[in-house]
C-alpha cells in the first residue's frame, strides 16, 4: 500500500497500513505502531543530521554549526540574516520580508534543523534538514493514494458489465474523458466504495499497486549550479547512491535527487535513546533497559539503506522558495485546493493515516476498533471528536453537565 522509504522495517508498516485501509484491524497493532512509530522517529532524527553534516561540511569545508528550528518564522529569519546574495532582487525580498511578517506563514510547525558554515567570524546559511510532519506525511500519502483509486475507479467503472451503458452515460464514464465522472463526487464515491469491497472480498486483502513516500527525511542544500559534480563526488563518499534527479524550472528552481544511504548503525546506538521515548514505552509497563535492548535489535535488524531526498538550490533561489515568488506555504495551499478529487474517499483516507502515525503519540495507546471505514460517510466534526477523545482534551461544548 504505502512504503515509506526514509524508515526501516517499512515492509511491516506497510501491511499493517493497507489492512487498515481495508478495515482489517488486528488486536496487536498498537503495540507494532508504537514500536514502528517511535523507533524509526528516533532513527530518522539520528541519521538524518549525520548525512547532512557530512554533506555540508563536504561541500563547504568550514566548520558547520548548527542549531535546531520549530516554526518556519525562525528559519525564514535565519534566511534572511545570514544568507548571503548580492543582487537586487534578493536585498528587495529581505526588505519586503521584515516590512510586513504576517504574510509569510510564520507560525507554520517545522522540525528541522539549520547549517551554518562559519569562518573568520562570518556565519552564512547553507542548508537545512527536516523530518516530514504527521499532518504532511498523511495529506500526501493520502492524495497519492486516491489519485491511483480515482484512476482504478474509472478503469473498472467503464469495464464493468453490471453497469448498463445508459448508468455508464448517466454516471460520466462512458467516454474517454474523466472530467464528468470527477464533477459527480457521489458517483466517484459510489465506484470507490464497489473497488474497495472487491478489495476486501478477496481471500488474502491486499492492494494491487504500492505508494512510495521518498521524502519523509529531507536536506536542503544551498549551492551554486557549479557545484553539481562536488556534490554527487561527496555523496558517493558518504555511502549515497543516486535513484533519481529531477530538474525543477518555471517559478520553481531546484534540482531534487532521491538518494540510498547506508547509516552507520553503530553510531546511532551509541547515542541512545530520548528519555521521551523510554517514558512513553514505560508507561506501556516497557521498563527503560528493555526498550533500549528492543530498539538496538530494531535498528540491527532493520534495512540496512534508506531514502533521502535532497534539495539543492542558489542563495537566490532558496529566498524564493521561503520568501519569494514560489513559498512553500503557498504551494500547499494550491495543492490542496487543486485536488481533483475531494469527496468521502479523500478525507477518510487522510484522516485514517494521521491518525494511524497520531495514535502511538496518545496518552494510552488501545484500540479495539478503527474510528474511520473508507467506505463510509463521515463528517470533519466527527474527526475533530475522535482526536479529542484521543489526546483527552476536554471538550468545549456548551453544556454545563
């Protein structure tokens, strides 16, 4: 169903998110959630820090500081203090940035962390790392999920001989076009719910087709175009190998690679673990020393490369994807007012993910059944009910009983 490539044992995770989306919950898997959840949480945070500081030291070759960062305001305030670029164009976005914050997504959550290079008492920005948000994580595994689902749909709906050709008309899938079938959200909904219940009819549920999330570990990397052959020469150093390169132009400049790297194990057990992750299984009756020994035998036994995509952009550019012409906030906003398809099937399936990677998170961590079926009608309010109850935050009802 959905392999996230920047963990391990994602093959675990990924049947355990496809008997979900099948309604096929198993009594165990909140106790595999949490140990898939927190584990691989801690794994990214250790080896992600450790490529991109090879890799901007590299690049670079001065000392790297660097320094952890919450909310996109204090990367974008970063940017423009100390990342240097001479044209007229980037002095105008700096101005235009410190004249009017509030336009800017300031607040926006953002775990990350920031690379300095610093030499003769100079600090300049060149590059960030960040661990893909839950909320981001699930809005897009849930938006490639149903574009394959809405492609399935129509495939089956014009193929299938229990529909006449006067429903096939009626229903905007008799032609080759799927603008009409798109436009009726209730038919979609209809043949979605007809591809799902052939889904879980079958002897052995499972998905035909598999979604792969490549860049739930991130770098980005500041660099002038020139310097394309340094980098793949230090990325080969570091144990990378180059699965894709993708060149961005228009309003959006950049060239993204998708590379496999082999973390040194070693080196993220000899860091330990967060003592926020042995409470939390702690209060799952998990003493300290026994989480420890799990997640050493987690990591050992895990896939031994995992998927990491890379940014790299110009001082000029990576202004513009923050604070210019192209911000990423902005592109967010588009892509999810540009979905094709909005209905019960998109939503369910969203909320479905986030909560699946929320529930491990929750002060206890039980189920004895899925909150959402995809196949069902829900409204957001439910949503927001089932995450209160979640996280126990009280209610805000006006009601005084």
């Amino acid at each position: 169903m959905i392999t996230i490539t920047g963990f391990i044992h994602r093959e675990a995770l990924h049947d355990l998110i496809g008997r979900w989306m099948l309604d096929r919950f198993e009594p165990s898997d909140p106790t595999a959630l949490l140990r898939l959840v927190h584990f691989n949480s801690v794994y990214v945070a250790r080896y992600l820090p450790l490529l991109a500081q090879g890799l901007l030291q590299g690049l670079h070759g001065d000392r790297i500081a660097r320094r952890t960062c919450f909310t996109k305001g204090d990367l974008k305030d970063q940017l423009a203090a100390y990342l240097p670029s001479s044209s007229e164009r980037a002095s105008r976005l700096v101005a235009d940035y410190r004249a009017d914050l509030g336009r800017f997504y300031r607040e926006t959550p953002f775990r990350g962390t920031l690379y300095f290079a610093e030499s003769c008492g100079q600090r300049r920005y060149v590059g960030s790392s960040r661990i893909k948000r839950i909320r981001r994580l699930a809005e897009k595994s849930a938006r490639k999920v149903v574009d394959w689902l809405c492609e399935e749909i129509i495939l089956q709906a014009r193929s299938d001989p229990q529909i006449s050709d006067s429903a096939r008309t009626r229903c905007g899938i008799a032609g080759p076009a799927q603008d009409d079938l798109f436009a009726d959200p209730d038919a979609l909904d209809a043949h979605a719910r007809l591809l799902l219940d052939r889904l879980r009819a079958t002897s052995s549920p499972c998905w035909p087709h598999d979604v792969e999330i490549n860049d739930v570990a991130g770098i980005k990397v500041v660099m002038e175009p020139g310097m394309q052959a340094r980098l793949a020469e230090i990325l080969g150093g570091l144990g990378c190998r180059l699965v894709e390169r993708e060149v961005h132009r228009g309003d959006y400049r950049a060239v993204n690679l998708l590379v496999d790297y082999a973390p040194d194990k070693e080196r993220i057990l000899e860091q330990g673990l967060p003592e926020k992750v042995e409470r939390v299984f702690r209060d799952q009756g998990v003493s300290p020393h026994e989480t420890r020994n799990r997640f050493e035998t987690f990591v050992r036994s895990g896939e031994s490369a995992v998927r990491v995509e890379i940014i790299c952009s110009d001082a000029e550019e990576t202004l513009e994807s923050e604070i210019g012409r192209c911000m990423h906030e902005d592109r967010i906003i588009r892509q999810r007012l540009g979905r094709a398809y909005q209905g019960h099937l998109s939503q369910n399936v969203e909320f479905l993910l986030e909560y699946l990677f929320a529930l491990p998170a929750a002060p206890e961590v039980r189920l004895e059944r899925l909150p959402v079926r995809l196949r069902e009608c829900y409204l957001p309010d439910y949503f927001d009910e089932v995450k209160r109850v979640l996280f126990r935050v009280p209610s805000v009802e006006l009601n005084p009983e």
